[in-house]
C-alpha cells in the first residue's frame, strides 16, 4: 500500500493532496475512533457510486456500521 495515496496526501489526478477521499468514521460509546472507511465519490451519473478503498473495523458490528453509513450517503 502506498501510504501517501492512500491517506490522500497524493493524488496523481490532483498533482497534490486529493480532493476526492473521504471519511465516514466510527467512534465508541467513549468517544474513541474505533473504524474508519476511506473512499472516493464516483460521480452523479445514475446509479450514484462511490469506491471503497479501505474499511477498518475491530468488530463485525462496527464493519456493519460503516457499510450502512456508505449505503445511506446521498
């Protein structure tokens, strides 16, 4: 894995940071960060789209979280 791309710091199509990777955290009842899922928005061409590039989770249920966040992104 290539940390710069992947973190967004480098975007070839950018020729700088990217503009394009997202977030969708998850944080527990403590308020730590314990899952993250990083991607990129598609386009707005029907059906909308967006590509996962990495999902972190301690927990099946934290990896359900996250799913259900991206699905419900509009």
């Amino acid at each position: 894995m290539n940390y710069l791309v992947e973190s967004g710091e480098w975007s070839s199509a950018d020729q700088g940071p990217s503009r394009s990777l997202r977030v969708a955290a998850h944080f527990d009842d403590a308020g730590t960060l314990d899952g993250f899922a990083l991607f990129r928005h598609k386009g707005w061409s029907e059906p909308v789209t967006s590509e996962v590039v990495q999902l972190t989770a301690p927990s099946p249920a934290v990896e359900l979280s996250l799913w259900r966040a991206l699905a419900d992104l509009d």
